[in-house]
C-alpha cells in the first residue's frame, strides 16, 4: 500500500512537473501574443502601503509615495499586485482596493475601481448557484445555471442530486424563473418547470427496481442581495411525479443556498 | 621587447572585451532588467480595471490516505478547485476516489464477502465554504518566510459507498503554503460523515482523510 502510495505521489509529481514544463513556454508565447494588460497609475495620497501578499495579515513592507507611478500587475479578490520603481529597482507588492482608489490615470482622472451593488442584478446575462435541503425526506443537493433573457424572466437548467435513506437519484430539470421585482433587496420569484427523475434504490432494500419519471414542478423562492455578486437563495418546490403507477407522486422541496450573478 | 609583448598581451585584452561586450555588461544585472521598462512609452489611455488579469480560482490535484470505517485505510487520489470570494472567504468544490479495504468480518469468515470488486471503489465530491483563519506570514528559521494561513472548511456533497449514493457532510482544517503568486501546497485533514445501513443496523460514520496537495491560481 505505501508502494501504491509512492507511485501516486511519484505520478503526481511528474504530472506536475510536466505540466509546469509546459505552462512556462506557453505562458510566454501567450504575452507574446497578447501583451497582458499591466496599466500605470499615479498615487494621489501622500501615501499608499504595499503588503507582502493579498491579504491583511501580510506585512506592509513599503510605502509609495504621492506623485510615483505604479504600475498594476494583476488582482486578486479586493488586492492589487502593484511594482512600483525604485532607483534602479522596482518593488513588487499587493495593495488594498481601498487605497488603490486614491490613485490617478496618467491624465489625472480618477479610475472606477468598480462596486458591484444591487442595481447590477437587474443588468445581470448569467447566474449560477449551489443549494441543499430537503425533497420529501431526503436530503438534496442542487446546482444551476440561469441564463437571463431580460431583467424579469431567466431560463434555468438544474441538476440534483437525491439522497435517501432507502434510495437515491438524479433529477434533471429546465425551469423558467419570473422575477416581478429584481431591483428589490429581497426579490421574489416564481418558477415552473419540467424535467426528469431517476430513483436508484439501495442495495440494502430487497428487491426494487431503478426507474425514471418524468417530473413536472412549480414554486417559489426569494433572493436575498448580500453584497458584491452574492445572493442568498431561498425556495419551496411542489414536485409531481408522472409515474407509471396509478397515481402520480407529489414531492415537495424545501432548499436554500447561495448564487452569483455576472 | 618586453614593452612589445605587453602590447600584445594588451591587444588582446581589449580585443577580447570589444568582442564580448556582454560579459562586462552583464556585472550589473539589474540594469538589464530595467532596459524595457526605461524604453517602454506610457500607456496614455483610461485605466480598465476589469481587464486586469484576475486570478481568483484555484486548481490542483491531492494525494493522501483516507481511513473509511470498517473498511481499512487507503490511498485517495483527488482534484479540487476553489474559488476566492474575498481574502477571508472561499467556495471549493472537490473530488476524490478511495478503495474499500476488507472488513474484520470478511476477513475473519473466510470468504463471504459483502462488497463486489466494482462496490470497494468509493468516491466522493463535495462543495464547501472556507474561511482562511490565520493568515499571514510563517517563519522556517531565521531567513526563510512563507505566505500562507490555516484555513477551516465545512460543505456537503455525496458519497458513493458500496454502491450507493449518500448524503455526506464533510468538515476539516488544512494549510496552504503560497510558494508564489500562483502555486500553492496544501495540508487537508478531513471528516467525512455519512449513514449507512450496509453492516446491518443504521450508523453514522466517521472517515478521516489526511492528504497533500498542489494548487495552481488562475
């Protein structure tokens, strides 16, 4: 087993390092091509502190002053990479949204370091999101993609996973989603859809067969806006399955979770 | 005589630094670095920060050992990729599969057998939300400094057993050490926590994933 061991790791490795072989030349042929966009401000504070990383427990390790020009490298979350020159040097370092704000274009005008806020919803093309809950006692997991036609209705495609006790399954679904008023904070919604339904019994349980129903299903939700491009999701589903039985099944779900817009 | 080989020697050496400009050049390095920033114009045009190269996702592979309940303690390869909402927060979405070994049952009747060959390949997936904890610089001796942070992990996901699917909730605390801008390492130690009814009366059970990994930042 420790030999096993060895030989992932040892695989691991050498996928690594190929893969880091490869990703060096193609880095460069990629800056080639595109020249990555590295724009240069200049600070209009009497100071701004450059960290050692992108986060605040990294150390300030300098200080540009007012009047030098920075060029910006790249972002990560709400931190600039910045390389500021210094005498015949340059320092590198990672600089807070907050303090980049007080920084100029070569032309002296101020630069949109860009708020995503509320009003951005309405103007949104995609959403995506991931939710757990309840579907008749079991317990579900679902993700989904929305794609918006305008600032009202969204088509959507849904996958979830069912997981029981006794059984399991997969559902896959299409739904539109109706948002009356996107531009409130808590926004309601109605969906209705229609999809598929696989229900796998589990090994333990004697005798039962997999099957696959159609479903058929309408609900209603709320967003909840949290800041940024986050929202909180909330939803309540009646599900009726078109089974081949002599009576349909009603299901219903209860879920919750968190999407983003873009 | 002798000022005629000093001359040559003399010659030579100056023929030898014309011919190799790059040698006396390159003593200081640091001007040559400079060069295309110094020739480079300015970009006179308005800043577009969503243009800017956004590296927010993070990708990687991890190896390890996960000991499932009753089943024994084997390898588990796996993928992850994370997303970093703010410098606190991030989602993370992972995969990984194990083998179960043989429970004492199995090994002490000899013979019957509870699982078939295809039911001992478990794996898993699971979304979940970290919180990088504490952050910050860590010290190996007196010169070296690493960036990185302890980060704590909670999701849900499912788990294929013994060939069925079941609800898994998993929670966990790793460290990632950021080698550069865009690699990291990783320590995971995990819990995975499912019901089961397999071994005949309904149990929670605890497994306990320990893996390395590597990520890459995009």
């Amino acid at each position: 087993m420790v030999g096993e061991l060895i030989g992932y790791v040892g695989k691991g490795l050498t996928l690594a390092l190929v893969g880091l072989f490869l990703s060096i030349p193609a880095q460069a042929r990629l800056l080639d091509i595109f020249q990555k966009y590295q724009p240069e401000v200049v600070v209009s504070d009497p100071y701004i502190e450059m960290h050692t990383g992108p986060g605040r427990g990294y150390p300030i390790f300098y200080v540009a002053g007012q009047g030098d020009r920075i060029e910006i490298l790249k972002q990560r979350t709400d931190w600039f990479k910045v390389r500021v020159p210094r005498g015949q040097h340059f320092k590198e370092g990672w600089v807070h949204v907050n303090q980049m704000r007080h920084t100029l274009d070569l032309e002296g005008n101020e630069i949109d370091f860009g708020e995503i806020v509320l009003g951005d919803f309405a103007r949104r093309r995609w959403e995506m999101g991931l939710n757990g809950g309840d579907f008749g006692g079991a317990a579900s997991i679902t993700g989904y993609l929305g794609y918006a036609l305008n600032e009202h209705i969204t088509l959507q495609l849904e996958a979830t996973q069912i997981l029981g006790n006794f059984s399991d399954g997969l559902m896959g679904s299409a739904n539109i989603v109706m948002y009356p008023f996107p531009q409130w904070r808590v926004s309601p919604y109605f969906t209705i859809g229609t999809g598929m339904i696989e229900t796998k019994p589990h090994t333990t349980i004697v005798q039962a067969e997999d099957r696959t129903d159609e479903i058929v299903h309408a609900g209603i939700g709320a967003n909840v806006y949290l800041s940024d491009r986050f929202i909180l999701r909330m939803e309540y589903k009646r599900h009726t399955v078109l089974t081949s039985r002599d009576d349909n099944q009603e299901i219903d779900q209860w879920k919750a979770g968190f999407s983003v817009f873009f | 005589m002798e000022s005629r080989i000093q001359r040559i020697f003399l010659v030579l050496a100056v023929g030898a630094a014309w011919v190799s400009p790059g040698a006396f050049a390159a003593t200081d390095p640091n001007e040559l670095e400079l060069e295309p920033l110094v020739v480079r114009e300015p970009e006179r045009r308005k800043v577009d920060v969503d243009k800017l190269d956004k590296e927010n996702f993070e990708f990687g592979v991890l190896a390890g050992l996960m000991s499932v309940e009753d089943f024994g303690t084997n390898t588990v390869v796996g993928a992850r990729v994370a997303y970093h909402v703010t410098e606190d927060f991030f989602v993370e979405g992972q995969y990984g599969r194990t083998t179960l070994g043989e429970t004492s049952f199995e090994r002490l009747s000899g013979g019957a057998q509870i699982l078939t060959d295809d039911e001992r390949d478990m794996t898993y997936y699971n979304v979940s939300v970290g919180y990088n904890i504490f952050p910050g610089e860590s010290f190996l001796g007196r010169g070296l400094a690493f960036k990185g942070g302890l980060y704590v992990v909670a999701g849900v996901g499912g788990t294929n057993f013994g060939g069925d699917d079941l609800f898994t909730i998993n929670a966990g605390v790793g460290y990632r050490l950021i080698a550069t801008d865009w690699l990291a390492f990783h320590i995971d130690v995990r819990d995975h926590v499912f019901e089961t009814d397999l071994l005949g009366s309904r149990e929670t059970k605890h497994n306990i994933e320990f893996s390395g990994g590597l990520t890459l930042f995009f």
